[in-house]
C-alpha cells in the first residue's frame, strides 16, 4: 500500500460500492482530482477478493484498505465487515465522507457512521440511476430493486449531492459533476500512433473500437451488425476494417459478443483483447479511427454517461454515439449521434466517417478542445473542490 503525497493536511474517507468493479473508476477519479489538495482514503469491500483489474495499476498510488469475504454478495460481506469498516473510518477521523452511489456497502455504511453521532459531513455521488438498473433486469432482480428503493429514499440525509448527469439533477437535484479526464496523461502527441497499430496488426484498415466494460445496454452488438453490413456493401474500402473492443473474457455476455464478432465479422477483423490497464487505455485510443458509443434505450441507460466518452475527447477521436442521456450536450458540434438502438443509422454514420477521413480529424480535434475546455481535470477539479471545501468549513 503506497500513499500519495497530498497538499494538504485534511482528510476524506472515499467509500466505493465495490473494489472488485468497474464502478471503482469514478472512486478514483475523483480521488485522483482531489488528492492534491487532501489526504484520501479509499475505503470499501470487494466482492471477488481483488481490485478490479484495469485499475490495479492505478490503485496502487493510493492509500486504500479491502475488506472480503467468502460471499460475492455484497451486501452479506458488509454484514461480515461492518464493524471493521466502521472502526477503521474513526482510526482514519475524516473531515468529510464521500460515498459513491446510494447502496448500501458505499452510503450505507456512510449512513451508519453518521447514526452512530458523528458531525461528519457525508457527500454522496449519483452516477446511475440505480433503480433504473434493477427495473432493466426485470423483477428476477426482485431484491436489488426493493434495496434501490429503499436506499433512494434515503439520499435526502446526505449532507451534498454530486451527479454525474442532467437526467440525475432533474431527478435528486445536487451538484452536476461530468466524468473528467486527464488529459495531460490523455494526449494524442504523446503516443506513437503507428507503432502502436503495427504491434495491433492493423496498420492498414480502420480501426473501430469499443474500449470499455460491454453491458447489454451499451449495444456492443450493434456495432458488430453495424460493421456486417458493411462487409456487405460494394465498397472495398469499407471491408478493411478491424473492430477492437476490450472486456472481461469470463463475462458470459463479452463470450457472446466475442462469438458474434467471430461469425458475423471473422477472427482476422476482430480484436478482441481481454481486460486491459487503464494505463494502456490512451495507446488504444490512438490506435483508433473511430470510437463508438452505442447505447439502447433501456431504464439502465437513461442516466448514465459513458466515461469512455471524455477519454476519446481527450485523444481527439471521432465519436458516433447514440442521442441518449447527455451525449447529445457533451458531443455537440464535435461527434455524430445516431437514435439509440438503431443498427441502419449507425452503420450509415460509420460508412460517413470512413468516406470523410479528414471531416472525421477535424471533429477529433474540435472534440479535444472542448475536452479541454469543459472536463478536464483542472475545470472539474476545481468545481469539486470547492464543493468539499464549502462542505468542510
């Protein structure tokens, strides 16, 4: 365990829902933008027993503490820990408390330490609709949607809010704070394009990719009926193409993405490459021609902002997204967006793109300034700052 130096001698005790998922990286994003300015901790449970993989590099910079048990349940494993998690917040004696998601192994255990007559103020973080969630996977997901309903009503106790779309303000109201990104680690210049390609075998065809966790409701799929049209197409150039997407390969549905790639597509078009390191994440963005960010219209998707939006921003990639959420805000007059769910219009704005390879560097690069303009470190950073600190004094 590494701690980071800090500029300041304040504490923040960050709770995640899980170690072990992908819902760590706005943990540490944050984390990451405020460790300039307070000591951070990152406290919380695992439900596997490991960091989620992409950030375990990342992680290590930070001083964090996991707790686990023989249970992936998660809310049996806070049954396990939660005294421990309790006793190690009052060792650590935060001056705030900022918890990531409204469940019970993040705010939950924010809530319960606040019951027990601490004065310490709690932030919470809305990134998801967490009910829309569970109402997407049906009433077979009965008890996360009653634990939703229960948790959503008690968000009001929080002392601040911070949101990570418009949809959630309208809906809890608090702070809007967008995924941020860094792009001074985020910077095309600094990555040797065509060497990365050449390590890919890919220097000569278009590179579509999807680099992100696939959920049934991002409409991985879609990409790949999208690029099976297109092999169809008299176009020779838009059948040189590779579609590189990453995920976990034990994930039965990434299986399943990867089996459909392989016969619609074939095994030479399709790069598929596992889980990978955050850190790498900027290689394979420069290695890309064009990102795509499908989403279905579906309750999961309604609130949520696709992270992976600001970091192809960042590198000055061309973006085809679908109009959901606040995709249509965040990519105006710098990517296309198509209807959500709709394979004909997203296979038409690929074939666009791809005919218009210097229309597609011009919104990469006004896509770059806007990142820079709008949600980098240093322009959210500060506004969560001075949110923690109002909070704090």
């Amino acid at each position: 365990m590494i701690m980071k130096n800090c500029g300041g001698s304040r504490k923040i005790v960050m709770l995640p829902l899980d170690f072990s998922d992908n819902c760590i990286g706005r943990t540490v994003l944050f984390a990451d933008m405020l460790l300039r300015f307070y000591e951070v901790y990152i406290i919380g449970l695992s439900s596997t027993g490991s960091v989620w993989e992409p950030i375990r590099d990342k992680i290590s910079t930070f001083n964090y503490s996991i707790y686990k048990s023989r249970s992936r349940i998660l809310v049996l494993n806070l049954f396990k820990n939660i005294r421990k998690l309790l006793t190690k917040i009052a060792n650590i004696r935060p001056d705030a408390i900022y918890a990531f998601k409204p469940l019970p192994s993040s705010y939950g255990v924010g809530l319960l330490y606040k019951l027990k007559g601490s004065k310490i103020p709690i932030i919470l973080d809305i990134d998801d609709w967490e009910l829309g969630l569970a109402l997407s996977a049906g009433w077979k997901a009965f008890p996360s949607l009653l634990i939703s309903a229960l948790m959503e009503n008690s968000i009001r106790m929080a002392d601040a809010l911070t949101v990570s779309s418009h949809f959630l303000r309208d809906r809890f109201g608090g702070y809007y704070i967008p995924h941020a990104v860094d792009t001074d680690f985020f910077d095309p210049s600094k990555y040797n394009r065509e060497k990365i390609r050449e390590q890919l075998g890919a220097l000569e065809e278009a590179v579509i990719s999807f680099i992100g966790t696939p959920r049934r409701h991002k409409g991985v799929d879609m990409i790949i009926f999208a690029l099976s049209r297109l092999l169809k197409e008299e176009q020779e150039d838009y059948k040189k193409f590779k579609f590189l997407f990453t995920g976990d390969p034990r994930d039965p549905y990434v299986k399943s993405l990867v089996n459909l790639s392989y016969g619609l597509l074939g095994k030479h078009r399709t790069l598929f490459l596992g889980l990978r390191p955050k850190t790498e994440e900027p290689h394979l963005l420069a290695a890309s021609d064009i990102i795509v960010i499908p989403q279905k219209p579906t309750y999961a998707s309604l609130g949520q902002v696709p992270a992976k939006v600001f970091t192809a921003m960042s590198m000055a990639k061309p973006i085809i997204a679908s109009n959901i959420s606040d995709l249509s805000i965040i990519l105006e007059g710098c990517g296309i967006l198509v209807p959500p769910g709709d394979v004909d219009a997203l296979c038409g704005s690929l074939s666009f793109l791809i005919d218009q390879p210097d229309l597609a560097r011009k919104l990469g690069q006004r896509a770059r300034m806007k990142c820079l303009k709008e949600y980098s470190y240093r322009v959210v950073g500060s506004k969560l700052r001075n949110i923690v600190e109002n909070l704090i004094r």
